[in-house]
C-alpha cells in the first residue's frame, strides 16, 4: 500500500515536472510572425483541459478507495462507543451518557469481526487513533463535540491496542491514551 503509494506520488511528480517543462519551453519559442494570443491560447486551453481528465481520473481511481467507505455494507459485529475528553478516553459496549459519563474498565474485541466504533466527544475537538503493537497507526478518526463519527474496522491479528489522541486538544494532550484488547 505505502509503495503504491510512493510510485503515484512519483508518477504524479515526473507527469508535473514535465508539464511545467513543455511550457516553460514552449513559452520561448512564440516569434514574431506568429498572429497576436491565438497560439498561447490553444496551447493554454489543451494544458488545462489535459489536466483536468488527469485529474478527473485520479479523483474517480482514489475516492472510491477512502476509508469512509469501508465496510459500508456489512453489519458491525459489535458497537464500542467512544467519549473523548480533556485528558482521557471513555469506551463503554453501552452508549455513553454525556451527563453521566463512564466507560467499561476493559474492552475485548474479536479478532476478524467488523467493529464499529462511534467515537464522540464531550469538550473539544480530539482525535481517535488505533496503533498496533508495532506503534503502527492503523485506523482514525476525528472526536468531535455534537457529533458521531463511525469508524468501521477488522483486526486481523489479536493482541494489545492503544489509542492515542491526534488532535492538539489542550496542555495535557500527549497523555491522552487508552488501550483494548483483541483476542
Ligand atoms: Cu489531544
């Protein structure tokens, strides 16, 4: 994934580096008996239009692929609710009551099962984000006050994960960390 990755970044950059050339280069070569702008602008109107499919069809290969549609026709095999606040994290099988905020001390989680976590948060803006045993960021999203964002995911390998805040949400961010367990 983080090769492909790389190699459309690469192409992207030699696809750029060449378009910025050809017109750099071809901008010197307009001489004198040629008539008035009608040259630059079809040169102008063939680069925006080449652009543009190029574009248009990076944005149709890659928007399809975003993380927001995971999953999005499968059932969740479980539901773990997700408070987040200044300068924890809650995480309860049950919804969370936002008066009466408590989370379960423990949560285990099945490996190979579609979770689905609705991450919210009770104060300011946090992040929501699922490392690996290897420290491996995995799986995010944003903790927001008023809403509840869905966060789908299949662990393939049992054992600890942790939660870390993403979001620079206050003086004690770095310490805000939670873990669960897949088995
Ligand atoms: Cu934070």
């Amino acid at each position: 994934m983080q090769h492909s990755i790389l190699l459309l970044f690469l192409i992207l950059a030699g696809i750029s580096t060449l378009v910025f050339t050809y017109v750099y280069v071809s901008s010197k070569k307009v001489n004198d008996t040629e008539q008035g702008m009608v040259n630059p602008l079809r040169k102008r109107f063939w680069f925006l239009l080449i652009l543009f499919v190029i574009l248009g069809i990076f944005a149709s290969v890659t928007i399809p692929k975003s993380p927001y549609y995971l999953y999005e026709n499968e059932n969740p095999f479980r539901v773990v609710h997700v408070a987040a606040m200044q300068f924890s994290f809650l995480l309860s099988n049950n919804a969370i009551d936002p008066k009466n905020p408590a989370g379960d001390p423990a949560i285990e989680l099945p490996v190979n099962k579609l979770i689905e976590f609705r991450v919210t948060s009770l104060d300011v803006n946090h992040g929501f984000g699922i490392y690996d045993k290897s420290n491996k960021l995995i799986a995010q999203t944003q903790a927001m006050p008023g809403y509840v964002n869905r966060l789908r995911w299949k662990f393939t390998e049992p054992g600890n994960y942790t939660i870390l805040c993403l979001e620079f949400c206050g003086m004690a961010h770095q310490s805000m960390r939670s873990s669960f367990t897949v088995k």
